[in-house]
C-alpha cells in the first residue's frame, strides 16, 4: 500500500486504538507487509463466504449455528485486515508501489463473495428472487466503492458517506448472521438472511444518492 493523503484513507475510530496500534506495530516489526495482510482479507473473506454457504446445506441445528457464528467471525476478521494492511503501511512505513493496487481490488473480491453467499443462503427463506437480492446487494456495493473511487479520480474529493459503506454493511452481515445462529433452531435463518439484504439494499440506495451529491457540490464548488 502506497502512503496516502490523510484525507483519501476512511475515518475510523478503531484505528487510533490502543490495541489496533500494538497490533499493527507488532506486525511491522515482524516484517509482515501490508499485501500480505490485504491477501490475508481476501483469504478470510472466502472462509466467510465457505461458513454462510454452509450454514444454508447443513445436515443439523448444531452446525447451522456453528457455519453462521464462524461466517460472523470471518467477517470481522476481514475487516480487521483491511484495517491493519493501511496502518502497517502509513504508521509502520511499509508502503510500496502496488499498495493502491493491493488496498482496493480485494475489497471488492471480499464484498462479492460475502454478500453474494449471503443471498444463496437466503434462498433456504423459500422466498422469491432472493439469489436476485444478493446479487443486487453486491452490485450496489461495487457501485458505491465506485463512485468513491471515480470521485477521487475526477477531483470530487473522497466521499466515505453512509450509511451502507463497507464497515458499515459488512457490521449488518455480521449482526445478520449472528441472528440467524440464534433462530436456526426455528428454521428463520433463510428469512433473517434475506431481510439483511433488503436492509443492505436500501442503505446503499440512500448511500449512492448521498455520494453523488457530496461529489456533486465539490464538483460545482470548483
């Protein structure tokens, strides 16, 4: 990861952690570099998409509950990832040439598989179009990385509007599948999964439309 402007890097609270700056001072120290983190997302996300995949097949409550709780948990370690990979390359100074490269492509690889998993899993609802809910959830979140990236491209400056951004809707998933751990027992995991991305779907609706106008007011602005 190249090291960028303070503005172009996502406002987080959990990076100016104490713990997220041992982590990732840790990290540098041991010469892990912050590719190998971003690869290390990508290879969590997969897990997670493996579990939620999973958890629609199982033969039993017990490994429901399990394939969800663990598709959860992937999640957020994908997150702490995509965290880590830029704290090791700004703070730790281990930023090299193909960072931009390594930071953005495998966001996208993670939102596909995860959201696109969540919506098979979904279909165990027995509810119509729900393969069309995921797929549309995880076009909307390539959109929204997009108008992100063609603004800071165009001069439109760095829009991180929610309220469906990444952290945002990958914190839905995880509420999502934790809840449909909890009522496997009733046979309502199909149905939880595909309210989340109804939710998904709306959020990032409101998210497209807030990003196009802050693009647009800095656009006009100039």
């Amino acid at each position: 990861m190249t090291r960028p402007d303070s503005d172009a890097r996502r406002p987080l609270k959990t990076r100016a952690a104490s713990w997220a700056g041992h982590l990732s001072s840790f990290l540098a120290r041991h010469g892990v570099s912050p590719n190998a983190i971003s690869t290390m997302g990508v290879a969590f996300a997969l897990l997670g998409a493996v579990s939620i995949g999973y958890g629609r097949f199982a033969d039993s409550i017990s490994a429901e509950v399990g394939a969800f709780m663990l598709g959860a948990v992937f999640i957020q370690l994908r997150l702490l990832a995509n965290m880590l990979d830029g704290m090791v390359a700004v703070e730790g100074g281990r930023g090299g040439p193909l960072g931009n490269l390594y930071n953005e492509f495998p966001d996208r690889i993670e939102d596909i598989v995860l959201i696109v998993s969540a919506g098979y899993a979904a279909t165990a609802s027995g509810w119509p179009f729900a393969e069309i809910v995921g797929w549309t959830a995880c076009v909307l979140a390539l959109l929204v990385a997009y108008i992100r990236a063609l603004a800071a491209g165009i001069g439109g400056g760095h829009p991180f509007h929610g309220p469906m951004a990444k952290p945002h809707r990958m914190f839905l998933l995880t509420c999502g599948c934790l809840v449909a751990a909890a009522t496997a027992q009733t046979g309502m995991a199909g149905q939880v999964l595909f309210v989340t991305l109804v939710m998904m779907i709306l959020g990032m609706a409101i998210t497209l439309i807030r990003r196009l106008g802050a693009v647009s007011r800095v656009l006009r602005g100039r």
